[in-house]
C-alpha cells in the first residue's frame, strides 16, 4: 500500500536583480565556488542571495527545484540538495516527486517509473521478474504466500480449508476439481474419483479408507480410545454407515445441508447411527470417527440445554486428544484454529480443561445444564 505524498516541484519566482559590479569583497559563486574577481549577478529569493560569476551565468543549468543557476549537468542546487530526501531504494537525492510508503520509506519518481513489487509496491531496481511475469522485492519474495497447488505467489485473497495445511490461489480455487475429503482444489492429471463421482486428491488416496470393514475398525478403535483415556462408554447399538454424501443424508433426515461434512451422527429416539464419507483418509477418519462416537456419548450423557456449537466444541475436544494422542500435530493445529463453530466450539471447551487443570471439570460440565450467564440452547442453535 502507498500512502503518497509528493513534494510539489514548482520553480518559484526568482527576482532576479541583475547587479552587475566589480571588486566585491570575498564574494564566491556559488556555480563554480571560486572568489569572484570580475563582474558578477547577484540572485535573491525571499530571504536567499546567491551570487554567480558572469562566466558561470552564461554557461550553467538551472537548479530543477529552485530555478537557482547549478553548474552544467546538475540537477540541484546545494541548498536544495540538501533538503531534498534520499531515496531508500537507489540512495540518490530524490529529484522533484517522490513517494513515501506507509513503512517510512522514500522512494524517488525515477525508481516508480520502473519496476515495482507485486506485493507491497516498493521499487525493486535490479530484480527480474519471476516467471516474466509477477515481480517481488527480496522481502515479499521470502515473506509471500504460495498457492499448495501451483507454487504461484498470492496477493491478496486466497482460500484456506479446514482439513488442509497451506493457502490457496484464487485461480487454482475456481478452476480445479475439490477433493471430496479434504476440500484442497486438485490440480494435478488425471484426477483420480471414487464412487458418487467424488474427486480425491492423491494425498487422501494414500491412506484412503474405503472398505466397511475398515471403517468399523476406525469406530471401535475411537471407542477404546475415548474408554482407555477418560473410561466413557456407549451403550447403544451404533450401525455404521459408508455414504458418498453426507449433505444427501442429512437433507433425507430433514437437517440442514452444511456444506463439507465428513460425518455425522444420526439419533432417533433410541436408534443411533453414524453415517462417514466412504474414502476418508486414515487423519480425518481418525478425528471424524471420535468426533461422531463422541456425539453418541454425549446424546447418552450430557445436557440438551448446551447449545449445538459447544456440543460440536466438546467433540472436536474429543478428536484432538486423538490427533494429539496419534501425533498428527498438522491435523490437531487446524482443529485448534478453525474459524467457524467448531473451532469456537473447541477453544471454549478446552477453556474449561485449562480453567480447572482437569479434563474431568469437562466431562462435569456436559452433564450437568448449563449455569446461568453460561452459553445455553435456544431456538435455532
Ligand atoms: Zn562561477
Ligand atoms: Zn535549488
Ligand atoms: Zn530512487
Ligand atoms: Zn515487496
Ligand atoms: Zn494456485
Ligand atoms: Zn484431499
Ligand atoms: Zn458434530
């Protein structure tokens, strides 16, 4: 961003008053620095008087800010000279305009008229430009962003998922397929599908779960992981379900479509049931398996009166003590930061953990109604 000022560079009025004499003691021009012996002009502006031997006024240039006479090929005079700012970018006097940056930075009219960075806008004199076409100084080159799927620098806007680490360009965004898992635009060929005409990326087909025996390991191993570490239990049968749409799912139960859901718990009256997105890579099976199973404990244990997005907090609570557990420091930093409900959720209930110094303080706390002044169900949470 350029917050610019420019210095306006007018030529002021020179009153010249064209004294001409002789023998002027210890006059020294201020062209050629000599004494003047012969004849001589004296120049007054306001409250400045120079005086200019009659050889240099014939044969000088003018001082391009104040119009004073400067020896041949200068741009300044000394005065001026000294009050015009340095450039920070080719260290010589700034010569008329110049730009000031936001960082304090000068940059004169000369480095602005040539290249500047893409990023920040300085003047990058002697960088060439990346791939002929963006150009970044040495700062933004090793501060930028980089899109994952191209490599490309990102200026400005820039898409983020959840369940992936790294940015986004904007382009890759709009013209890549996403992968069904983790949402990361895909820009690779061919772009591998699963069943449902659902894209994954190769990343999440590395360890993609795609059998039912293989995702109803992934639920019993949550099921001894939530037993061993904090001795919960679930009592009610919970069928598991391998479904190529979750959104489709939810819109044929009558709950609002989501967007990317992974997976989801399912209760009616006394039947539960967890549905998973067939294909899930072993991380996101691992926190979406413990999140779902969490939801069956707590449609067994805990308060209804505490609102969707502290019940989303708790299980996802729940999931990072997996991902924590299984050493997916990745995963568990997404989780942690998520924007939305179920990184708000999160950070509260981890708040109370903190708070107390005990995990139990949180098993205590979903069991019981929320206090007063705490976050409560209303309609439409
Ligand atoms: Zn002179
Ligand atoms: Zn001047
Ligand atoms: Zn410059
Ligand atoms: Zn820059
Ligand atoms: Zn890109
Ligand atoms: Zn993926
Ligand atoms: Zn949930």
């Amino acid at each position: 961003m350029i917050l610019s000022r420019v210095r306006r560079f007018s030529l002021l009025l020179l009153f010249l008053i064209p004294i001409l004499a002789y023998g002027a003691d210890q006059l020294v021009c201020q062209v050629c620095h000599k004494s003047i012996t012969g004849k001589y002009v004296k120049l007054t502006n306001g409250n400045r008087t120079v005086y200019v031997c009659e050889s240099c006024m014939n044969n000088s240039d003018k001082c391009v800010m104040c119009g004073f006479p400067v020896a041949k090929g200068k741009k300044l005079c000394p005065s001026c000279e000294k009050k015009a700012p340095t450039c920070d970018f080719c260290h010589k006097k700034c010569i008329g305009k110049y730009s000031r940056f936001n960082t304090g930075e000068i940059a004169c009219n000369e480095c602005m008229s040539g290249p500047v960075c893409a990023r920040c806008g300085h003047p990058t004199p002697g960088v060439t430009l990346e791939d002929g076409k963006i150009n970044l100084c040495p700062k933004c080159n090793k501060e930028a962003l980089r899109c994952a799927a191209c490599g490309s620098v990102i200026i400005g806007q820039y898409a983020k998922h959840p369940y992936v680490d790294g940015v986004f360009c904007m382009n890759c965004e709009k013209i890549h397929p996403k992968c069904g898992m983790c949402g990361r635009p895909i820009a690779t060929r061919p772009v591998m599908k699963l069943a449902g005409e659902r894209p994954i990326c190769l990343e999440c087909l590395k360890t993609s779960i795609l059998t039912q025996d293989g995702m109803q390991t992934m639920l019993e191993t949550s099921a001894a992981f939530a037993f061993k570490l904090y001795g919960m239990k679930v009592d009610h049968q919970l069928p598991l379900h391998l479904v190529d749409d979750i959104d489709l799912v939810r819109k044929d139960s009558g709950m609002p479509g989501s967007g990317q859901e992974l997976g989801l718990f399912y209760r009616n009256g006394d039947d539960f049931s967890i549905y998973v997105l067939a294909g899930l890579p072993l991380e996101l099976a691992t926190e979406t398996m413990l999140h779902e199973w969490t939801h069956a404990w707590f449609a067994e244990n805990g308060h209804a009166l505490h609102p969707r997005w502290v019940q989303e907090g708790f299980c996802q609570w729940m999931a990072s003590k997996v991902l924590k557990s299984k050493g997916y420091t990745n995963g568990f930093v997404r989780l942690r930061d998520r924007t939305d409900m179920y990184g708000k959720g999160y950070r509260y209930v981890q708040s109370i953990e903190d708070d107390a110094g005990s995990p139990q303080a949180v098993f205590k706390y979903m069991k019981s109604e929320p206090a007063s002044g705490a976050p409560r169900q209303r309609d439409g949470q």
